[in-house]
C-alpha cells in the first residue's frame, strides 16, 4: 500500500478530484500520510505580485485555493502537510517526489495555467516522465 502519497495542488478543480483520489487510497491505509505540495510558478508569481503588491494577502491569496482540499482531508480525517515551494511546477514536483522518495505521486490532468499546457507541454506528462515512483493523473 502506499504510505507516503504526494498530491500535487494548484487549486484547479482536476487537483481537487486529486485530491478525493488521495483521500481514497489513504483512508484505507492507517499509515498513510498526505504530504500536499503547492508549487509557486516564479511566472506566475510575478503577476500575483504585481496584482496584489501587498506580500501578505498574497500568501493569504494561495493558500485559499487550498482551502477546498484541506477542508477535504480534515472531513475524511487523513494525516496531511502542506507545503508551499517555489520553483518550475513539473521539476519541482519530481525532485520533491524523488528527494523525499514517496510512495505515489497523485496529480490532476490540467490545471489552472492552460496557457503554459498547451505551449510547453503539461506538468502532469513531465512529472509522470520523470518520478521515480508511481504516478496517478486525475481528469
């Protein structure tokens, strides 16, 4: 069983069902453990910015578009963690997957940068390339 499971976030609706997803494996597991990774996009992260010149609601700003899954994980009562790391979303992920080695990286198909999606090629086809462990991509 997996024990250590990776939801990558974003926030978009594919990451929440992610996110019931990794509720699903983990409830059936008493040693499962829900680590969340939000990554910062440093592209991204210069637009907030610029919309929001205050640093606080910022943050504030990217931990609301957790708050649905986080809200999940407390109802269905998985351990969780959440972290914010910032950094290029698909080899970000992979090198917290394969640095911390988890058991299950679970991923939504698209998220909330279609844009970036379409042009460079999706975070979930890279991270899924490049983990070392298994990955689940969510529709």
């Amino acid at each position: 069983m997996f024990k250590r499971i990776l939801l990558a976030s974003d926030g978009s609706n594919h990451s929440f069902r992610a996110a019931e997803k990794a509720v699903t494996l983990a409830k059936g597991n008493e040693e499962a453990h829900v680590e969340v990774i939000y990554v910062i996009d440093h592209a991204i992260s210069k637009t907030d910015a610029l919309q929001n010149l205050d640093a606080t609601a910022l943050k504030q700003k990217r931990i609301e578009r957790l708050a649905s899954i986080e809200a999940l994980l407390k109802k269905e009562g998985v351990p969780y963690d959440v972290k914010l790391i910032r950094g290029e979303p698909g080899p970000t992920i992979v090198k917290y997957a394969n640095d911390q080695e988890v058991d299950l990286v679970i991923i939504g198909s698209r998220g909330l940068n279609h844009f970036q999606e379409m042009v460079l090629g999706s975070v979930s086809h890279k991270v899924a390339k490049r983990a070392s462990c298994p990955v689940m991509i969510v529709k």
